[in-house]
C-alpha cells in the first residue's frame, strides 16, 4: 500500500497543524450528521408512500418532487450553497425513495419471506 492510500483517518498525516487536524474532526462530526439525516428524510419518505399507499393516492408525484428541488435550490442560493449539488443530492434521495416505494431496488436487505 502506498502512503496515499492510507484511511480517511490520516496516520499519515500524524504531526500536521492542529487547525487541520480540528476542521477534520468537524467534518467526520457532519458526515456523522448527513448521513442520520439523510436517513431519516428517506424513512420519513417511506413512511409517507406507505400512508399514500393506505389512502389509495398514486405513489409518484413528480410536480411535488420538482417542487421539493426547487425549494431546496432556492435555500441553497440564499445560503450562498452550490445550488446544482444541492439538487443533485435532494433528486438522490428522491430516487432511493421512490425506489424503496415501488419495490425496485436490488440493494438493501431483503424483504422477508414467510
């Protein structure tokens, strides 16, 4: 293994400024908090499609979903936040749902058989 290849934790960059050392801290400490709440956002999706499913309402709302980019394009322009790879990533998590929803993805663990 070369010494670039070495984890994310940085052993190799053991010595380097404490500042560095601190703004890599904090950014473990957000992926920590992106990734619970990216999870949670597509739970609540999931949890939405099963009661829209119960009310017998179609499951795709596509003028809903590119409302819902919009919106969070627009607070990503207000923030000064690259506004393409928030819409990126909010068109992201809308797939993984409306995949879990209609059944289709091959990833994930299995549904249980009985």
């Amino acid at each position: 293994m070369k010494d670039d290849d070495r984890t994310v934790d940085g052993d190799r960059d053991a010595g380097l400024d404490p500042r560095l050392e601190q703004i890599r801290a904090r950014i473990l400490e957000l992926d920590e908090d992106l990734i619970r709440l990216v999870g949670e956002r597509r739970d609540l999706a999931l949890e939405a499609g099963r009661l829209k499913e119960a009310l017998d309402l179609p499951l795709l709302d596509p003028a809903r979903e590119a409302r819902v980019v919009r919106r969070a394009a627009q607070r990503a322009r207000d923030l000064g936040i690259d506004e393409e790879l928030v819409r990126d990533v909010m068109w992201r998590i809308i797939a993984s749902a409306r995949q879990a929803q209609e059944r289709s993805t091959s990833w994930g663990p299995p549904e249980e058989t009985t």
